[in-house]
C-alpha cells in the first residue's frame, strides 16, 4: 500500500495573526485545507477530479486541538494522512515547528461523498476514490 | 430621484484585528462588501436578483483611504451609497465611528456588467439595474 | 443559576461562500467565535476584561459537526451555551435556520486560563469567571 | 541603485474563491500582502525590524484594479516593486498568469512611518528605510 501522506510547510502571514500576537485558531483550517488539497492532488484526485468524478466531498466533522501557539512568520510543517477510506475520508493532520519539531496542531476532518447529481450520500466510499489511492478496501 | 444609499452597522469582531491591535487593512473590503450587498438588496438588485436578470457583476476597480485605525468592538457606521449608474456602478463608502463620527476609512469600487451567457462586457449598465433603482440615466 | 446561553443570528456572505454554493467549512468557527464573544460580553468577561482580569483564554479544542449546508444570506441563528466552568470552559454551539429550525452545525470549543504575566496554564478556572458567570463551581 | 522588486508565486486556494468560481477581489489584498512582506524581508525591513526600529508602518491608501479573474489552483505571480520612499513608502503590485503571462491584477498601497513611542505621523521616511534599501533619496 502507497504511504498515504504529504506534508507542506506554511508560514503564517500578517493576517493570520490576532491581538495576542499568535495565529487565530480558525486559520489553521486554512492550513489543513492546504495540506489536505495538496495530498489529495498528489492522488489525482483534486477538488477539480472530484467534479468530474461526479462526487462532492463535504466535510461533516472537524476537529482541531492546540498544543502550542505558532507566531508570524514561524515556518510550519504541516503533515496530513489519509487513515480511513471505506466508507469516509478520514484526514488526520499534524503541525510541527519546522524549526524545533515542537508540536503545534493536530487534527482530523471526515468527508463523505455525495453523488453530484442526485445529492444522495454514499455510505461507501465510491471506487474511483480507491482506484486513486491505489489501495483495496 | 430616490436616495441611492444605505448604512449598515458593523463592529470589528476578534478575528478581524491584527497584531497592531487594530482591524487588518485587507478587512475593510468585507466591511464594504457588506454595505453594498444591503443597498443592493434594498433595491431588489442583490447577488441572487442579479444573476436571475442575466448579469454578473465584477468588481473592476477598489479604492479603500484608510484614515484612523478602528478597534476591537468599535462601533462602525458603514454607508454606501450609488453615484454612478449610466456605463458602470460606483458605489462610494464611508466609514464612520459609530460614537465620536470620525471618518475611518472611505473607498469606492467600481462594477461592470456582463453578459452571464456570452461572458461579454457590457459597455452601458443594462436597463434592469435603472429599473430596480428607479432612475433614468 | 442563571442561564449560560446566548442566541445570535448571522446571515453567511458572499465572502463566505464557497464555488459549491455553500459556506466553507472553516468560516463556521467565525460564527461561531461571533456567539461566544457576545455571551462573554453579556457576562462582563469580554476580550478586555479577560485581559484585564490578568488571565488569557486560549482555544485549545475545537470541534464542528456539519449537518446541513448553509447558503448565502441564509438566516441563521447561532446558540452559544457555557456547559462546563471548573477546570476550563467549555462552550457548546448549535447553529440551525432560522426559517425552518433545521440543525445546521454544532460544535464546541475548549479554553483554558492561562496567568497573562507567567504565562502559566491555570489548571482550575480562576475565580473572576466563576463571580462574572454568577455561578459556584 | 539595486531593484527594489521581489516576486512570488501564489495559487488560489479553495477558501479563496468565491460562488462565481474566482477569486473574491478582497482576496488579493491577501497575495499584494504576501508579496510586499517577501519583499520588506529581502531587505531587512520586515515586520519584526520595522518594530525593532522604532516605527510602525500603518497602510494608507489600497488601489486594486480588476483586469481578468483568477481561477481555483491557477498559478500566478506577484511582483512587488518599490516606487517611492522619500515622504512615504509607495509598493505597486501587479499580478500576472503564471503560465500565459496575461495580466489578472494591479494596484499599489502606501505606507506611512509613525513613531511607535509617540505615535506621530512621520513626514519625510525615517532614515532606516533608506539604510535598508540601499538608496538616498
């Protein structure tokens, strides 16, 4: 089975950061969302393959907890992994210092696919998302 | 001819400061954005009318001044208000403290019309938008 | 006791809808971040009285359960209840229309009091909260 | 005199675009942003040393002109250039395709020095500026 993984390393910019001087806890959804979409290209299975492969992937559940504040311009690594593939996508992330490793988020999303034209949701994963992935469920 | 303006209410909400502790200069456009959706709407003319009427309208030029910094829950007074309608819309803004009525921030955008359909730049501002604001250009 | 809740009502805007049409999972926690703060300011514990106070409250657990989508200039209305105020606070949301009732979004989210000067992570709620709160833990 | 201009490569992120499936126009706020910050830090002038020197920089006036729109995942480039530095800090942008070179967005933002300790509005550009960017005015 492939490694089913890729990290991206981001470096918060003026806007993501608050009046304490630490990045908002609701820009690291932005973070993940560019790990996510980066690992899911890496697949052939962008948010443009997915239209195509007439499947919407909705988020329905999303979790994020806070090890340690990240500041300006800190270099991140931003690590997100595939761990469930049956009958939802499951993507667990994980965001360390690039510079001392340090833990600073994790995190997971669920998305389950909704077939594009009937809007009816799938309570297996549809096989083109395997195919992709290159794993057997 | 009717009054073509609007004023809405806003206060800078956590997210929106920046580690200078004032509202992050990139904000204010969401602010307008706000304020020109209202005024649109009040005329029956808001994003959903104007894609049922045929027409997108971009945004093809923005100017925001910035002149005093607003805050954390500051009261704001954000008014818009339509002064050209004739081959383009201008709406032009004006940023307000809600208590001491210093000016904050002022600014206009600029749209076009286009055809949904054929995508094509429509050089005068199509009869619906007159009709829904009650003028004659 | 009193009651711990607060209601307000958000409308999603053009900025915060997403090319499916729908508002991007991650613009939630700006919802959600609108209620808290305003049932923290119903109980005089604000952004500046927590500074105030001495005492930080960083996020560190957040959670959002997506029910249904919402879309632009959806009425809604966001629930915020305080359901937890010895060792850390914890608010839970519930965001549903506010034409049909139906459930939108639920989540909740974790913080603790950190001592604003030492930085030390308060590992029982400091008394401020309880005496704004009107409550004995 | 050295060339005062950085350029940097940005591809619109799912959370970037807007329900006309392009890039919401006060997105781009965003990408000027992360180009001038690219920029200032090339010559030691970021953020950080900006504070470091005594002076913040509060932006005055943002223009962004709207020339064709940018789609989901598009590469593109922005330059930022320095244009004036002698009475306040002059930044134009313009943002190209990065793969058939057309022109999708320009505009500029000007910056002003402000005593830090006083908060007095600097007239000429303090001295430091020019140090850093190896030009006299």
């Amino acid at each position: 089975m492939p490694e089913l993984l890729h990290e991206i390393e981001v470096r918060p910019a003026f806007y993501d950061v608050d009046p304490m001087a630490v990045v908002w806890h609701g820009n690291y959804v932005r973070y993940f969302e560019l790990a996510r979409a980066a690992l899911m290209e890496k697949f052939n299975y962008g948010y443009e393959q997915m239209r195509e492969s007439g499947y919407l992937w909705p988020i329905v559940d999303l979790r994020v907890k806070y090890v340690k504040p990240a500041t300006l311009n800190q270099p991140l690594k931003v690590r997100a992994e595939i761990t469930e593939f049956e009958s939802r996508l499951r993507v667990e992330y994980l965001i360390t210092s690039g510079i001392s490793g340090d833990k600073v988020t994790k995190g997971y999303t669920l998305q389950v696919a909704v077939d594009a034209k009937t809007m009816e949701l799938q309570y297996v994963c549809p096989k083109i998302l395997w195919e992709r992935l290159g794993v057997s469920p």
